[in-house]
C-alpha cells in the first residue's frame, strides 16, 4: 500500500480550514499533524519513556 502523498496530506488540511481562516490557523494545523506524525513515529521505532518514569523524575504522584 503507497502511502499518501504529502501534497495530498497539505491539501487535505487547506480543505478542512473555513472559509475565514488565517495563516496561523494553518500553521498552527500543520504544526499539531507535524507533532502527533513525529510521536507516532517515536512511538514505533520504541523511542519513549513510561508515563510513571516520568512522573517519578518531575516527583509527580503516581
């Protein structure tokens, strides 16, 4: 299976915008799917840190 193209991916974010949206609107869209893509990423490739590791390092309760 391709993966979709990233054109494809842009224009799928401008099509969803309304009518009456700004450029930081868009950037803000492109920086919210850029930051769960790159997560999701680490994720699969085992890069992350257990939810209680890190509440233990910032002393945060369990």
């Amino acid at each position: 299976m391709q993966t979709e193209s990233f054109k494809r991916k842009a224009q799928k974010i401008l099509d969803s915008l309304p009518e009456s949206a700004t450029w930081d609107d868009l950037m803000y869209r492109i920086y919210v799917r850029q930051s769960i893509e790159a997560g999701m990423e680490d994720s699969d490739k085992g890069r992350t840190v257990d939810v209680g590791e890190v509440r233990k390092k910032f002393g945060l309760p369990k």
